[in-house]
C-alpha cells in the first residue's frame, strides 16, 4: 500500500518510517481494496506527561475514509494501537458492506 508518511516539526528516523510501513501493510490481509494512506507523526508538547508521542493514520478506501489517531511514550507503541483500531474499523466496514 502506497503510504505518504509526514514527521511533523522532526525527522524521524528510517527505521521507524519502515516499521509504520510494515504495520500497516499487514491491514491488506483484513481488506484488499486499499487505495492509499497518510500518516501523521508529531510530538505533542502542550502537555508534560510521558505519552507525547501521536500517530494520526488516515486510509482512502472506497466509498469512505478510515482514520485513528492514538498517543503513546513511543511512536512504535502508537502506531501499534492506531493500526489496531484501524482493524477494527476495517472488520466493521466490511461487515456493513456485505
């Protein structure tokens, strides 16, 4: 799945950028019909708690827009919990489908 990765005020690092990759590549096993997504990654420095890491994950399907955005102490944690509810709006949108 083609995905637009935007690392907002920072430059994250490769690893990280290839891991959300991975993640969420994995979604296409619940639905093929896919079309592309965004990811957002910011740190949040409004608040001075440990979870200040967001991902914001948007993905284009047709006929709607799934979207999940979660906070984490880690990006990775975050991106875990995102993809997770995005599995699940994925098995809901399919169940409405058919």
């Amino acid at each position: 799945m083609k995905l637009q990765m935007h690392s907002i005020h920072f430059d994250a690092d490769q690893k990280l950028l290839n891991f959300i990759q991975m993640k969420t590549d994995k979604l296409e096993t619940f639905y093929d019909r896919i079309v592309d997504g965004e990811v957002y990654l910011k740190l949040d420095k409004g608040d001075y708690r440990r979870e200040n890491k967001v991902v914001e994950i948007k993905l284009n399907i047709p006929g709607g827009i799934l979207f999940a955005k979660e906070l984490a102490t880690t990006f990775e944690g975050a991106a875990d919990m995102a993809v997770e509810a995005l599995k699940i709006q994925i098995k809901k949108h399919k169940d409405k489908v058919q």
